[in-house]
C-alpha cells in the first residue's frame, strides 16, 4: 500500500512541475507575441505614413534603379 502511495505522489509531482514549466512557457509566448502586436503596430504606423499627401495609399511597386 505504501508503495502504491509513493508512486501516487510522485505521479502528482511530475504532474505539477510539467504544469509548472507549461505556465512559464505560455507567459513567454503571451509576452513575444504582445511584443510582435506593437511591432505590427508600429510598421503598419509607418506605412500609413509613407504614402502619398492625398491620403496615404499604400506604395506603388516600383521598378529598381537597375531596370
């Protein structure tokens, strides 16, 4: 019976570090991407803003100098 418990209890164990280490890994994930959001934030910011006076549309696609 005594054994029975042992292996119950460090079944709990290993149950409640993997629990543990899967908090810690879903907090980073929530931070990257709350970061990513900014940063899409901020390219879209600057993409609206490099568009024409008249309203910013989006950028024509232009040829490079080597055609």
């Amino acid at each position: 019976m005594n054994e029975r418990i042992q292996r119950l209890e460090e079944k709990v164990a290993y149950l409640e570090r993997h629990v543990t280490e899967q908090d810690k890994a879903m907090l980073e994930q929530v931070e990257v991407v709350a970061r990513l959001r900014q940063e899409l934030r901020a390219l879209r910011d600057r993409l609206a803003g490099s568009g024409n006076a008249e309203g910013g549309e989006e950028p024509k696609d232009e040829r490079p100098p080597h055609y």
